[in-house]
C-alpha cells in the first residue's frame, strides 16, 4: 500500500478530470438539449403579458352614431411593465364630415398607458382623398397620431403625393380635422401641369 500523499497526488489529477467532465456534459447537455433556460424566458414573458388578442377590430363612434375610428391589427399586446399595447400589421380609419375618409397602414405600432397617442413605425402610409386635390398619399417611417385632437407628425423623411403632385421632405405635421398640411425642413417638390 502506498503512503496518503503519494495516493493524494495521483487521485487529485484524476478528481478534477472527472469533475471537469461531469460539468462539460452538463453544459453539453443543458445547450443542446434545451435545458431549462427556455422554459425561464417563455416564463417572463408570459408574465409581462397582459392581454393578446389576434385578428383584432376595434371601433370608435362619433357623436352622430357613425364610426370615427377603426382600428385593424393582426396582433394586440399588453405589455404590463409599462401598461403600454403593441400592435401588429395595423390598419386604422379615420373619418369625420370635415376631413373625409383617412387611412393609416404601419407594421407596428405602440399605444402608451395613457391611450392618447398611437406611435406608429415601419413603412407608415397615411391614404385620403380630398375633393378639391384628389387622392393623397404620406409615407414616411415613423408618425405619432394624437387621438384626441387629430393630428399626425413625425421628424422624420416624408413622400408626400396629392395626384401628380409630389413633394419630400424632414418632418411633417397634419391636422386631420381641419385638412391641414405643414412640411417642415428640406422641401422638394415635382409639380406636374
């Protein structure tokens, strides 16, 4: 039999092989084979989650009984850190006797908890017609829609077409009710005859 401290020397290299391949496996394995981890994350997500809706309308009538506002989404979700909603592929018309009949197209779009702005993003298109110039056409890639008073606006590039009519330029700002337009800053424009 061999002494303790030469069987101390040769067992340690051993025990920590050993130990050095059980926590390789474990890594392996949790990596791999979808340890845990996942299960965390799906989990907190779940629980910042208020409601989900797919496939959503959701309408707004004005005082005459007829609808003001209609929103479509593919997705609507609560988020409950913040109280705030996210949507998805959205669609929202507007009309009123005075403005006529709008459309606002995003891919997304977010709703913070006091529900008095819609921050849309994401290949925005904002389609109308008016009777005096004829259809019109904004896109930009972000715009803020008030809610309570009507008006959009961004800071950032807008394509602005009425029929023939185009103009570009940074930032834009729009009062639906009174069927106003203001371009802000770098004005171009292509007017044909």
């Amino acid at each position: 039999m061999r002494p303790a401290p030469q069987r101390a020397r040769r067992l340690t290299p051993r025990l920590v092989t050993a130990v050095a391949i059980v926590a390789g496996a474990t890594l392996a394995w949790q990596i791999l084979g979808g340890g845990g981890d996942d299960e965390i994350v799906a989990t907190a997500t779940d629980e910042d989650r208020g409601y989900y809706l797919n496939k959503t309308r959701l309408t707004e009538f004005g005082p005459d009984g007829a609808p003001r506002i209609v929103l479509r989404a593919d997705s609507v979700e609560q988020r409950l850190s913040d109280q705030s909603v996210l949507l998805h592929d959205l669609s929202l018309d507007y009309s009123t006797p005075q403005a006529g009949k709008w459309t606002v197209t995003a891919a997304q779009g977010r709703m913070p908890q006091a529900a008095t702005a819609l921050l849309l993003s994401g290949d925005v298109r904002v389609t109308g017609k008016d009777e005096a110039r004829g259809a019109a056409l904004i896109r930009t890639d972000q715009l803020s829609y008030d809610t309570t008073t009507s008006v959009i606006q961004t800071a950032e590039p807008v394509s602005v077409q009425f029929g023939k009519h185009n103009l570009e330029a940074r930032g834009l700002r729009v009062v639906l009710n009174d069927g106003t337009l203001r371009l802000e800053s770098n004005v171009h424009g292509h007017f044909a005859p």
